[in-house]
C-alpha cells in the first residue's frame, strides 16, 4: 500500500476569468504582442489587474499608443458568506469611457462584472466571462483573440461608432464629431 503524505496540500480547482479581445485592425497590427495569449496564468485574488500600456504600473498590455497608459482594472473579491470569487472593473483612463453591458463609466468608476460581460473603449470589444472555480485566494486569467466582434454576435447595437484620427481618438455619431478634443493623449509624444 502506498502512504499518502499528510503536508501536500489538496489541489484546488481555479476560478477562470476569461478576457475575449476583439479590434478590428488586430489583422493589421499587432496590438496584442505584449499579451500571452491562449495560456492561463494564475493571479492571486488580492491583486489587480490592470490593462493598458504602461509597463511600470499595469500587469497586462497592448501595443497600441490610442490605450490609454492605464485603461483599466479588475479585482477579485467575494460577497460575504459566500466562497464564490466575483470581480468588479474600474476605469482607470483619466480622458477616455469605457462602456460595461452599455453603462458608461467615466475615471475611477468601477461597476461588478455580470457573469458575461462587454467592455468597449475605443475600437476595443472585450469579452468577459468566467469558469467558476473552488480555490478562493487565486484565480486564472485567460487572454483570447476573437476573429468576429461580439457585439455584432451578440446582437448589440452600438450607439456610436468611434474613428481614429492622427490627433487620437474621436467619437462620431450621425457622421458628426461628438467631441473635438482626443480621448487620451500621451504628454510623452511629440507629433
């Protein structure tokens, strides 16, 4: 008979955060080459990641200058009395919108993750959804590209539709400019 140790601790089943990423120019240019795509990586549940461009304070970034230097973020938390990991988004962009199942938010704004939810900021559509898991202090997170924008499968109208311009990133509605001013800008660069 084989002896089973007593100090190896039982192998728990992870929580699964999938983040499905969709651009329309993601043929074009390789705006997720900073992003190890289609391989798990374990987060622990007290850290947050953040997406953006800024390698010095987000954990996860995309090669693209019309990010904001920090875009977003998701923590982990669970609701009292319950083992279950849920997740919250915050918008950490100081001059750009993300849209969450069509909820606005603006700078440090933050709203819970339904089980499947659709972020948009600029020509990016995020996907979100997760494996529920039993490990209660990590969890995985599992980068994926879409080939086909999930609003359109979704049947989601977008109420506008947002163009790059040299100067960064304008909002068009009715082939009118929302706003004169980019976005983001990035002090940093010169033109």
């Amino acid at each position: 008979m084989q002896a089973v140790s007593q100090t190896i601790t039982t192998e728990e089943y992870l929580t699964c955060l999938h983040i499905q990423l969709y651009h329309p120019d993601q043929s074009v240019y390789p705006l997720y080459s900073l992003l190890r795509l289609n391989q798990p990586q374990k987060i622990w549940a007290e850290d947050q990641i953040r997406l953006g461009r800024d390698g010095q304070v987000c954990s996860f970034l995309f090669n693209d200058t019309h990010v904001s230097r920090k875009q977003l973020s998701i923590q982990a938390y669970r609701k009292a009395g319950n083992p279950d990991l849920r997740f919250t988004v915050q918008n950490m962009s100081q001059k750009g919108k993300i849209l969450v199942n069509g909820y606005e938010l603006h700078h440090l704004e933050r709203v819970d993750l339904e089980e499947k939810a659709l972020l948009r900021f600029g020509k990016y559509e995020l996907l979100i959804w997760q494996d529920p898991g039993e490990a209660q202090d990590s969890f995985e997170v599992l980068f994926e590209k879409l080939n086909v924008s999930p609003s359109r499968e979704m049947g989601v109208d977008l109420p506008c539709t947002i163009a790059v311009m040299d100067t960064g990133l304008r909002s068009y509605q009715n082939g009118a400019p929302v706003s004169q001013e980019p976005l983001e800008s990035d002090e940093n660069l010169y033109i």
